[in-house]
C-alpha cells in the first residue's frame, strides 16, 4: 500500500528526468517542502541503480523509509541506505541512500561507479568536506563514462556556479509550498522561556540549540515546567549523536504536542512534521582547524542568513507557523555559510584523493569545486608524513593503503594498525572518532573502563568484525605506542619535575588534572586540549591524555626527531 501527497515537484518530475536523461547533468534547486529528495530519485530510477548522497546519517535513514512507504517497496531491497557503521540494501536496491562519505570509500575500489546509473548529490549548500570531494570524484567518473548521470540538488545554492562546474549543466528551479511565518524578535531571552510563551495548543514547536550539551540542559529544564501544564507535552532531542531509535522517535509524527530540541541537522536534513512553531537560539557549533594546536575543535558560532530563513521556514510548512529569534533583528548574520574545506583538517580528504590517483600537493592538478587554502593542505601533507600514509613526493605508502581501508581519520587508523587491531584501539578510534567526552583522564582508562559506552563498543566491534587479528584488550603498553605513533606532532612535556603544567609542541602551555593516569610521565601525548576558564582567565588544558615512554622519542621514517629547547621550555618537531 502506498501513501503519497502531492508535492510541488511532482509537476516537474518528467521535465527533470527528460533533462537528465539527454544532458546526463542538471542542477535542481528546490525550495524546503518541494519534495526533491523523496520524488527526484525515483523519477530517475527507470535508467538504472540511483545512488543518494546527504549529508547526516539521520536523513539517510528516514529518507529511504520515506520513500519505500511512498512507493509500497519493502525497506533494505528496493529502497535502502547505507552509512558509516550501518548498511541495509541488497544486489536488487534500486535506490540507494547514502553519507557522503560512503562515495570516497566505493571509488577505492571502482573508480567509475559502475554499479550506478545516476549520482545524486542532496543538500550540496551545506558544502561538507565529503560534499565537496564527492563532487569532485563523481564529476570525474562522469566525464570517464557516457552512461553516468550527475545531479546536484539543494534548497539554497549557487546553482549557476555548480552548472557552469559541470560544464553548463542545466538548472531546474523549483518552488516549494510555505504558508507564512510571523517572525519575532526576543534578544536576551532563553530557549526554555521561549518554549513556553510560544507553545502552541497543537502540533511540535521546533528548537534549534547548538548541541547536545545545550539540548540536555533544555531537556532538563523544560520537563518540570512542562509537566506543571497538566496536559502531556513530550520533549524529544535530535542531534547527530544520537541512536537511531531515538532518532526516529523525534521525526516521526505522532499525536498530542510535542517540543524538539535540535540541532542544525533539523534545518534541511531531516523533516519534523507537523512544525508551526521555530525556536531559533542564533548559533551552531562548527569544526575548525586550530593549526597551533593540530586538531579540529567544534566551536560555537552565529548561524549565517540563509540558514536563519531555512529555520524559520520550518515553520511553515503545514499552515501559518512563527518563529522566534533570540537575538536583536539589528545583528548583521553572515550571507552564506563557510565551506567546511576551508575550517577543517583535511589529511583525511587528500590522502583520499592521492589513493583515488589524483595530485591535491600541486595548485590546479586536481579539479576542486573550490580549492582548499595552501597552509591547510600543506599541514595535511606534513600530517600524513609523520604518520608515513604518504612518502617526501606525496606519495601513497604502504601504510597509506592500509589506512585508507579503515572508515576512521587517519590518526585513529594508525592507532588501530599500530596496535595491531585491538578491541582497545577500535574502541579509542570509536570514542575518539563520535566526539565522546570524558572527564581529566588518560585515553587507556576510558577505554578500559566497564561504564565505556555501549554504543561506541558496538562501533569498534564493527570496525574490527571481519578481522582475522580481532584480540580482546592485550598489551597496554603497546596501545600507548600506537597513540604516540597516531599523534606525534602532540607530544608535551612537563615543565618542572612535578607538578601539572606541561608544554605542547606548539609551544603552549597546557595543565593536565591530577587525576590523570599519565600526569607522573614526563611526556605525555595531548589528544584533547581544551580551553577552560580559571580565575577569570582562559587557561589550555589536556583533557584527554596518553603516556609516552623516552625511549619511544625517536627519529622516524622522514627524519623528524622532537627535542626539548630548554631555553625557550618549548618541545619542537624538528625534519
């Protein structure tokens, strides 16, 4: 039985395939409620295999159920999904959905997609690191194949620029179906406030908050108030990190009212239904590149224009909503939101694109929607040196190979390979990998701890599932080298015989809290390093810790040997 309601697409569904289908390229653009991503595929299924690119995993979920129950097709054979940890397709899936990621990890082993007919590449505006090489890659077997189809589709997005890209692709532009939103400004006020004065008798108030953090303090605060109404109102959060049950729980419509608490991947990923009012806090929390420091680090920062109007629309998807923003409606938001290639780490991205084949070391070899900035590709390359994927002409290793096997950062790779895929190293590559947090202890602790979350242990037994060298946890010394060789370039020092204070590589000066294990080492690697706030004052501190033995410090294969200037109390990588 199938169930599907009308969407503003619908009319232009065979325009869209008989474009596709003589110029085997378009852009779409589609505003919020179109109905691009449950309508576009399957409209283009008759020519073969379609592959769909999103960027969360949430949505790569609900999407494919979407569209099996809009067709009547079982969920995992005509219609599935594909992610990072989690698959359900099989030889028949005709439509198949997908993290971008999973992209990269196919063209290792065909470079020309030929299980395909059709890529599609949803909500590209986001611009994620894995958009933007998917892009790239797919745009290279389509130009290696006459019988490849490229689509790029987006609710906000520079559809000329994309076109002209592909080589003047044809641009579709659809336009969606909103009801008015009466937007408000409540600068100073909070979320759970918000909440309250705008709740409305029916239907789900919609929250965005930075993270999951934010979302359980709101969660926690909102309950009681809630409770005291008399009538039941649940309170749901939705974010990334989430299971999928409780995924699907926050998306999935059901009777009685009900409060959301989300991040941005409720902004175009994923739809709630039955929103008429937005709770907008202003920000999100996006990855950055601290290159002092060597690692991203997500921090908190005002959302941009489009994305503020993406939110509020949300409101208005089925009647007249409201929207509510928490700041002045004098702020001046940024036009667009940044391109992640130019805020993250990319040694993952170009040792990707040096074993696809292609030369990311050289300006212009390699044919990016837009280039990465230098410095970050040259700290990428100095990266993937010192953990010897690549060799002095960027060349791909051995090692490299074996790192590129594993769907984790090439750190966490190496951890793994170097403790020879242990339960303790998957299990560090999982944590380390979804963000898990942790209070002041070193990383062997965590990972050995009988509280270590359930979750993330089922993701390290799935990273090592299908290995022949799959051993519980051995040698600890062993695990600790393999970090030492996972992230070399964050060895520190401690500064006097005792006590907390130690320095980075970098030159910074960093605590590491008494209850850590390592704290009586000299040296210590510094996986985390946070800034927190001491006295009035933002002070460094290693949250995350490993233990590095002297003998360890040694020169590696590229001649990179660390050395303690005691006139400067600096540690320095020296090659």
């Amino acid at each position: 039985m199938t169930s599907r309601t009308p969407l503003p697409i619908d009319g232009r569904l065979a325009e869209i395939a008989s474009v596709v289908a003589a110029r085997r390229s378009a852009v779409i653009t589609a505003a919020p409620g179109a109905g691009k991503t449950t309508r576009v595929p399957p409209a283009l299924a008759g020519a073969g295999p379609v592959l769909v690119l999103q960027p969360r995993r949430v949505a790569a979920r609900a999407m494919a159920s979407r569209v099996a129950e809009e067709h009547g097709w079982t969920l995992g054979r005509e219609v599935g999904w594909h992610v990072r940890f989690d698959r359900r397709f099989t030889r028949e899936t005709r439509i198949l959905f997908a993290t971008e990621g999973i992209l990269t990890a196919r063209l290792q082993t065909d470079p020309l997609l030929s299980d395909f007919a059709t890529i599609i590449i949803d909500e590209f505006h986001e611009r994620s690191i894995h958009a933007d090489l998917g892009l790239a890659l797919a745009k290279q077997a389509w130009a290696a194949r006459d019988d490849l189809r490229l689509v790029v589709m987006s609710a906000t997005l520079d559809a000329d620029r994309v076109a002209a890209y592909l080589g003047d692709a044809p641009v579709v532009r659809v336009e969606g179906r909103t009801f008015p939103v009466a937007v408000s400004y409540q600068p100073g006020m909070t979320v759970e406030d918000a909440v309250m004065s705008a709740l409305p008798a029916t239907g789900a108030t919609l929250c965005f908050l930075p993270g999951a953090g934010e979302i359980a303090r709101a969660q926690t605060s909102l309950a009681p108030r809630l409770a005291a109404l008399g009538s039941p109102v649940a309170v749901l959060p939705l974010y990334g990190g989430l299971g999928a049950d409780a995924q699907d729980a926050a998306i999935r419509p059901t009777p009685g009212r009900r409060v959301i608490l989300a991040t941005n991947l409720a902004e175009t990923t994923v739809t709630v239904p039955d929103v008429t009012v937005v709770i907008d806090s202003g920000v999100h929390k996006v990855a950055r590149y601290d290159a002092e420091r060597g690692v991203d680090r997500l921090v908190t920062e005002r959302i941009s224009r489009d994305s503020a109007e993406q939110r509020s629309g949300r409101a208005g998807r089925v009647r007249e909503g409201r929207a509510v923003r928490l700041w002045d409606a004098r702020d001046r938001l940024r036009e667009h939101r940044e391109a992640e290639i130019h805020r993250i780490d990319l040694a993952g991205t170009l040792l990707d694109v040096v074993g696809w084949g292609g030369d990311p070391w050289t300006a212009g070899a390699f044919d990016w929607y837009e280039p990465p900035p230098p410095a970050a590709t040259s700290a990428a390359r100095e990266l993937l040196m010192a953990l010897e994927a690549i060799d002095r002409s960027g060349r791909l290793t051995p090692i490299g190979r074996q790192l590129r096997k594993l769907p984790v950062h090439p750190r966490l790779a190496r951890l793994m390979l170097g403790d020879d895929m242990n339960l303790r190293s998957a299990r560090a590559a999982a944590w380390l990998s979804e963000g898990g947090r942790a209070p002041d202890v070193d990383i062997a602790a965590i990972v050995d701890s009988p509280a270590f979350p359930r979750h993330l242990d089922q993701l390290a037994r799935s990273l090592i599932r299908d290995r022949d060298s799959f051993r519980e946890n051995e040698s600890r010394s062993r695990f600790e080298r393999a970090v030492f060789a996972a992230y070399p370039d964050r060895l520190a020092r401690r500064r006097e015989p005792t006590g907390d204070r130690f320095v980075l590589a970098s030159g910074t000066g960093a605590r590491l809290a008494k209850s850590s294990g390592a704290l009586s080492h000299e040296f210590v690697v510094a996986l985390e390093v946070r800034s927190l706030h001491s006295g009035g004052a933002e002070e460094p501190r290693i949250t995350v810790a490993s233990p590095v033995e002297p003998e360890w410090i040694v020169p590696t294969s590229r001649e990179v040997v660390h050395t303690f200037d005691p006139a400067a109390r600096t540690l320095r990588a020296a090659g």
